[in-house]
C-alpha cells in the first residue's frame, strides 16, 4: 500500500470509528508495522488533521472532517444498495470487505432521511453461494492486473485436464455464475478468459508487460463487439 493510501486510509479508519482506535488495532487492519503508524499519525497532525490521543491509548477524529456531505439523490442511494449488494454475493473476499468499508462512509454523511436505504431496510439482494470455492486470491490478481505482472496459472479445462499457462492478465468479468480472468495467453497466443473456480494455483511472477495492458484490454474489447450477437 502507497503511504498516501495508506495516510488516507487512517483517515477514513477513524472517521467512522464510534471509540478511539489504538495504532495497534489501525496497523493490524492496514497490515503495516505499528511504528509506521505512529509516524503516519504524527505526520496527519503536522498537516492539522484534527486528530486527537496518544500512543498506548487510541486516536479519535474531530466528527465532521474530510468529506462534505454527499449530494445523492434517493435513487442513487438505491443504486449503490443494490450494487454492493450484488457485489456481496462473488467470492472475492477483499472487495466484499471493501463493500462493507463503503456501506460505513457512506452512512456517516448521508442525510438521516436517506440512510434507511444503505442499512438495506427496504431493499434486499438474496445472497447466492458460489457452487465451487475459490481457493485463489483474487485481490492478488486485481494487483497483478494494476500492476501489470504476469501470472503463472495451473489451469484445469471442463473434462478436468490441467495445463500450465503464463499469461498476461488484462481484467475480471464478474457474472452472476462465476468469475472469469481475462488474460492473453502466452501458451494459445491468444486471448483466453480462464473460470476463477477451475485456477487450482496462481502465482504472481516478477516479469512485467508493463505498456501492454492497455492495448491489449483494447484489442479484446474490440474482438468482443465483433463477436457479440447482432439485434
């Protein structure tokens, strides 16, 4: 995690926290060391963040810093209740958690009158279990995709045969079945989207295609409209 994510992860930690926090607790969620907390507080405050404790007992912010109040209409509320929703019912760990993280900054600033729809009161998205687990981190491949690194994959096909691929991971598709990674495929030479529930190991290589994802993503967007249905 960059420093200026993390400074600004701090940020959001406490605004929603209900009781000061310790620079332990802070470290543990951030997965940082728990002086580097303690420079990172000490740096906010030099900045006139207005954050308040001391080591040993916990940090509480001022209520109302950071973020304006957010302008959203009760649609768009509605909106992003179903959209977390869905979201909740992938396999993907991180962004579920990620999902709960922006269900609490969103209620924080929300007028009262509209927050009876981010507590999911009035909508509600049936949760779904994925019928095959998923024993791959999937956040190590969203990082992989950023980053631009390549991923060695054991890959097994519909019959069961496993192959082993390196590929060069471009996006995820997110269906309401399964998960698919879309990467070219330095094996087929070819684009290929590989099932999420069917990549028995994946691993993060060191070699980059660093430049080459955006063509690429754009080379297969294009083959995917060629390809699609015609209405």
């Amino acid at each position: 995690m960059r420093r200026t994510t993390r400074l600004f992860e701090i940020i959001q930690l406490l605004r929603v926290a209900k009781k000061p926090v310790t620079a332990e607790a802070i470290a543990a969620q951030l997965e940082v060391a728990k002086r580097t907390i303690y420079r990172d507080i000490a740096s906010l405050q030099a900045l006139s963040v207005p954050i308040y404790g001391e080591a040993g007992i916990g940090y509480v912010m001022r209520s109302g810093y950071d973020l304006p109040p957010l302008m959203l209409s009760i649609e768009e509320v509605e909106a992003l209740v179903v959209a977390l929703g869905l979201l909740e019912r992938t396999d993907d760990r991180a962004l579920k958690a990620a999902a709960g993280s922006i269900r609490a900054k969103i209620a924080t600033v929300l007028p009262v009158a509209n927050r009876e729809p981010i507590d999911k009161t009035s909508l509600f998205v049936p949760q779904w279990i994925h019928p095959e687990p998923i024993s791959i981190d999937l956040a190590a491949i969203r990082l992989a995709i950023r980053d631009e690194r390549k991923l060695l994959l054991h890959y097994a096909d519909v019959e069961g045969r496993e192959s082993r691929r390196i590929v060069r991971p471009i996006a995820m598709i997110y269906y309401v079945e399964v998960m698919h990674v879309v990467a070219w495929c330095e094996l087929r030479r070819d684009f290929r989207s590989f099932r999420a529930d069917r990549i028995r190991h994946c691993e993060v290589m060191e070699e980059r295609f660093e430049g080459e994802s955006a063509v690429l993503r754009t080379a297969w967007e294009a083959r995917q409209r060629e390809e699609a249905p015609q209405r």
